[in-house]
C-alpha cells in the first residue's frame, strides 16, 4: 500500500499516535497555565505553520501532509477536521504557500504503526520528485530505526543534490541526527491560538 502513495515535491510525514500526544498535553498545561480554554487545532493552519518553520516560502509549492496510523487511531485529537479516514484521506486546499494534499495512511493488518512510517520514509528518500522532507516521528518508539535510515541514506550525499531534512520533535533527540531539527510545540502553540505575549 505505502509504494502506491504519490508524494509532492514538499512531504510532510505525521506519527498520528505521536501528534496527538503532544496536541493533548500541550492543550491541558497551556489551558491551566493561560486560565483560559484553548481552541482546537485547524489542520490546514498548523501544516502551514510546519511548512514556514522549514523554510517553504512564495506561494507555488505543492505540499503532501501523510498521516500514518494504526486501527486504534482513526482521528486527530483536538483538531478540526479531525477524522482521517472521511476528512483527512485525498483532499486538499490551496493557500498563500501552494496547494496542500492530504492522505491517511493506515497500517491496521498489515505492518506496525513504526514499520509504515519508516517504508515511506524510505520511499520519500529514493524518490527523484521529493526535494524536501518535514519528519513528525515517534522517536521514543522507533528513534534508533528511524535514524539509521537517514543515516543510510545522508551519509554520502551530494550536499548540492540532496534533500532537506527536517525533524520536529518536542526534544532535541539523544541520537546523532542527520538532518535539521526544529520544535515541534512553535507549530502546535500558533495553530492552538497561543500568543507570544502570553508567554512572556
């Protein structure tokens, strides 16, 4: 099934289980720490915000956000639109930064959550049409996996050819890390509403 997925020149590759991990706990200590409810996460704003915070710019970029799940996960938690089987499976918009595309990608009776994300992974990285890759893994689940796959595929490069990496993250990883790293929370704390003067 995942070797059938068409990627864009920009992919966006989501944990779903590891989304909403952090979309659930960031939401219950801001709402206690601002005293005030938290609106959910519109879907297409926070691909946008992810797309900026890896340096997509002008407004012709095309833009495949993949949602990899499991049986137990078939929606975002918090988010709006929120069902990936009827509201996040081969639709799009278009916006100031291109067209965007969604696909949920399942991996319930055939392999693990883990091992789907990293065959697209893989896919994405021998694929000539993919130039820039936006990593929103489990790393607490497949870290180790995840970046001898990089490694495999970075460590003698072209520096001038090859893709830019990505990976969003709410630490800096314990691993040796083979493309950038950004923190994931900025994206999810603008798409949440949060304003930077609530911070200071």
């Amino acid at each position: 099934m995942a070797e059938n997925v068409e990627l864009a020149e920009n992919v966006v590759l989501v944990d779903v289980a590891y989304f909403n991990d952090v979309v659930k706990d960031l939401k219950k200590y801001f709402e206690l720490q601002l005293g005030r409810p938290l609106q959910n996460i519109y879907v297409e704003e926070w691909a946008s915000y992810l797309a900026l915070d890896s340096g997509v710019r002008d407004k012709e970029n095309n833009i495949g956000v993949l949602f990899v799940h499991d049986g137990q996960t078939d929606k975002l938690l918090h988010c709006d639109p929120a069902d990936l089987n009827k509201d996040l499976n081969g639709v799009g918009f278009t916006n100031q930064l291109g067209e965007f595309s969604f696909i949920s990608v399942s991996s319930e009776g055939l392999v693990s959550r883990a091992n789907l994300y990293l065959d697209l992974l893989n896919i994405a990285l021998d694929s000539a049409d993919v130039k820039r890759l936006m990593l929103v893994p489990f790393i607490d689940d497949y870290g180790v996996k995840l970046m001898e796959v990089l490694e495999e595929h970075l460590r003698e490069a072209d520096p001038e050819t090859s893709k830019d990496i990505f990976l969003f993250n709410m630490y800096l990883p314990d691993l040796r890390l083979w493309c950038k790293w950004d923190l994931l929370g900025y994206s999810m704390m603008r798409a949440l509403g949060i304003k930077a003067e609530e911070l200071e």
